[in-house]
C-alpha cells in the first residue's frame, strides 16, 4: 500500500493567498524531498529534509519535517501564478528508495 | 551539460506487444529508477537500480523488467502490455552516498496500449 500520504488533492487559490500541503507517513521516514512538476512537464527536485524538526526555506516556500520525522508539509506564502503546478512528496525509509505522494495540484487565479 | 533523456516520448502499441522505453543520462549516477505516473497515485517505482548488474524490483514490477549492463542506460521492457499499463512513464537517476541525494526526471514517455 501507499506508504507516503499527500493532502490535499487539489487546492485553488487567488493570487496572493498562502498554500500549505501536508505529507503523513506511517513509518518513520529517515529522510524527506519535495518536488514540483509544472503541467506536461516532470519532477524538478525542490529540497531534501533529513532532521527531526527540520525547516527550509527558499524564498517565499517553507518546509517543514515534523518531529517524528513522520510528517513534513510545504507551504508558499503570497502565491504566484509561476507557482502553478504539482508539488509532490517523496519520503524513504532507509535513506535508498522513495515513495511519493499522492500529490497536491495548486492552481493560482490571477 | 549532463542531462537525462527518454525515448520514444510517445508511443501508440497494441495490447500483448512487447514494448522498451530507452533511459540514458550522461550525469554518471549510479542510481536509476523507473517510475509510472497516474491520476491519483503520484509515482510509483517499478524497478530501480544502484549499479551496472544490479535490478530490484518496486511497488509494482508485475509485467516490467529492466537489465543494467552500463552505466548510462536503463531500458524498461513490458513484457507483454496490457491496457492497465497505459500511463506516464519517467526515469530518474541520482547519484550514490550515503544519503540518497536529488533525483534528476527524464521528460516522460507517454505510452498508450489499444
């Protein structure tokens, strides 16, 4: 079964307005990435996560690996229209292969 | 510059056809993956690879199969396709540590099965 849980499927914002997606796992995870995948094209890796309680940032992305390195979220403050796209998940349980979100779909109202 | 490259990118087949999707990238990784993009299920690995000689099977390797004889190219056959293998098919590769580093994606292969 699917070891890496993504939500929400699909979230529509205005321009402007914060998005936050959340991961769950079930297992501890030893290690965490995040991807976006623009529409027809594929994954481009984001950030990786590795520390209990960890947070990222790059520019306006925010990530987080909760405590328990079982959860992780990724939330864009102010979004824009270049945020279009679907950010996926991707966590391994032993630093080798990974399994990935469902994914969540954002799309951006100008 | 060192890239990753899918080919063909589209393919049309018939249902009990033997069918490989070619994976080559030039960043020398010795990691490689295959993966299958659906609506609703993300990626799922179907093989994956961390050397020349050495396959393991993913969350859904039923009807695939892949060989690793160099470095750059892992191909992914399918067996006999069916119509539940129509879907996205990506290949990625990273490079080797002791922790798993980024996956670089190929741009896809879209593979219809009539």
């Amino acid at each position: 079964g699917q070891q890496v849980m993504q939500i929400p499927q699909y979230q529509h914002v205005q321009e402007g307005e914060d998005f936050t997606t959340y991961c769950n796992s079930s297992t501890t995870l030893s290690n965490i990435q995040w991807y976006k995948q623009r529409p027809g094209g594929h994954p481009v890796f984001l950030i990786q996560l590795v520390k209990s309680g960890e947070v990222k940032k790059q520019k306006r992305l925010t990530f987080q690996f909760g405590e328990a390195k079982k959860n992780s979220s990724l939330h864009i403050t102010a979004t824009q229209t270049t945020d279009v796209g679907t950010y996926f998940c991707a966590g391994s349980l032993n630093f080798n292969k990974f399994y990935f979100g469902s994914g969540t779909k954002l799309n951006v109202k100008p | 510059d060192a890239e990753i490259t899918q080919s063909p990118r589209h393919k049309i087949t018939e249902t009990g056809r033997q069918v490989t999707l070619a994976c080559h990238q030039t960043w020398n990784h010795n990691n490689m993956f295959w993966y299958r993009q659906d609506l609703g299920h993300g990626l799922r690995l179907i093989h994956y690879s961390y050397g020349v000689q050495d396959t393991n099977k993913g969350e859904v390797s039923d009807g695939y199969s892949v060989s690793r004889s160099n470095t750059e190219d892992l191909p992914l056959t399918l067996e006999s396709a069916a119509s539940s293998q129509t879907s996205v098919y990506f290949c990625a590769s990273s490079d080797s540590g002791v922790q798993q580093e980024t996956q670089y994606f190929g741009p896809g292969t879209r593979l219809l099965v009539l």
